[in-house]
C-alpha cells in the first residue's frame, strides 16, 4: 500500500480529473445483496474450506458468491435479500476461531477506507435485578458496551437469569467484561458475556488473537492471574 503521505505528485497527478458515470440499477442491486468481510487475523487460511463452511453455517436459498478482495477480505454476494440480512445481523460469525466482521458498503468507497472496526454481538448481562430487566435498561447497557441495537422482548420483566440484547462492539479494544451501575444509593457490578465469541486474548481482552501470540501480555502468566477468560 502506499504511504500517501509521503508520496509527492507531479503537476498532472496532481489535478482532479473530474468523471461522471451512470451505474446500471442491475450494478446497484447486486451491490445491494453484497456484504464486504474481513476476518481478523494475521494468519492465512483456506479460501475454499472457509465458502465452504460460510455456505453451510448461512444456508442461503440460492447460494453465494465469495470474492477474495485483498488478504483476509472477502465479497460476499448474495441472491436474496433475506440472506443478507442473516448474514448481517445474526452474526458475528467466524471460521477456524477467526472473527469475521461484515459490512455493508454502496460500490463508491475506495477500499482501503473502509474501516471493520465493529461488530454486532449479543451479551448477556448477569445478575440484574428483576425490576431492570426492561427495554430501557438494556438500552442503557447497550450503549455502554457500545451502540445498543435491539433486545429480545419476549425476556423482559421475568426472572432470567441474563438480560439478553445486541450490541455494536469495538473490536480492535479490549472486551468490556461488565459495568459498575449505581442503583439507589448502592453500586451493582453486572458481568458480561459475549455469545458466538470468536478467539480472543485472555490477557490483553482484544480480539484477533490468542494468549500464545500476544505482545502485551506474557504468554507464560499463569490462568489464576489472567484478567480474562472462557
């Protein structure tokens, strides 16, 4: 990639060539069912294993299209707009332990500034008390976590054992694994737990990558001194 800072143009390079182009509406519409994916990972894997086990978690019913864009970057195209919308929001999935986070995108944007930085996981918040188990306080959760996005209806103001609801979580920070909330005059920690949780850190809480390979934390710290775990 070039380091544009550092590039110096010529007068022609320089001038905007201004172009103008009328996009066929079959064009827009496949971009429409297309999701773009990045899996994070340092590491290379198999192209062909990882459509195949995408095809068969997804199930769409008239298939997919996988693309390789760039290392570990990945077109998506789908047929049906009930497909994508599975593959977008019942996520976040995963191939051999690696998260891959999935966006949508208009055909417009170059490439290289696209940022897969988030991603919607489902949390499970403990220990709330039975008269918080509601929309609003799940909301309130949501939004610290990161970007609330919906709940399930259906589980509010019962005796569950969570507070179940989705979230846009920042991948490239470490996991927030609770919050302190002060409810009238006492301070409650509520735990989190992540569901569909692809590899992460157990020391450093980030996402991407194991204990074994991690460059903040020694990999030789033992379990009981650990911040994070399963």
């Amino acid at each position: 990639m070039i380091e544009w800072e550092k590039l110096k143009l010529t007068k022609e390079e320089e001038e905007a060539a201004e172009y103008e182009e009328e996009i066929p509406e079959e064009r827009k519409e496949d971009i429409a069912l297309s999701l773009l994916g990045k899996f994070f990972t340092p590491n290379t894997f198999s192209t062909k294993a990882m459509k195949t086990v995408m095809q068969a978690v997804w199930r769409p019913s008239r298939g997919i299209v996988v693309k390789e864009l760039d290392k570990n970057l990945f077109l998506f195209q789908f047929f049906l707009k009930k497909d994508k919308d599975f593959a977008l929001d019942e996520g976040p999935w995963a191939f051999d332990g690696h998260l891959l986070v999935m966006k949508e995108w208009t055909g417009t944007e170059q490439l290289s500034d696209i940022a897969f930085n988030k991603t919607g996981f489902w949390v499970k918040a403990y220990d709330v008390p039975v008269v918080s188990q509601t929309k609003a306080f799940a909301k309130f959760l949501g939004d610290k976590v990161g970007t609330f996005l919906r709940c399930d209806d259906k589980e509010l103001l019962g005796t569950e054992k969570a507070l179940c609801f989705r979230a846009e979580v920042e991948v490239l920070k470490p996991l927030q694994r609770g919050v302190m909330v002060k409810m009238e005059g006492r301070a409650l920690w509520i735990k989190f737990k992540y569901l569909k949780l692809s590899d992460f850190c157990y020391g450093c809480g980030i996402l991407g990558h194991t204990l074994k390979t991690c460059d903040v934390v020694d990999p030789k710290t033992p379990a009981c001194e650990l911040q994070y775990g399963a």
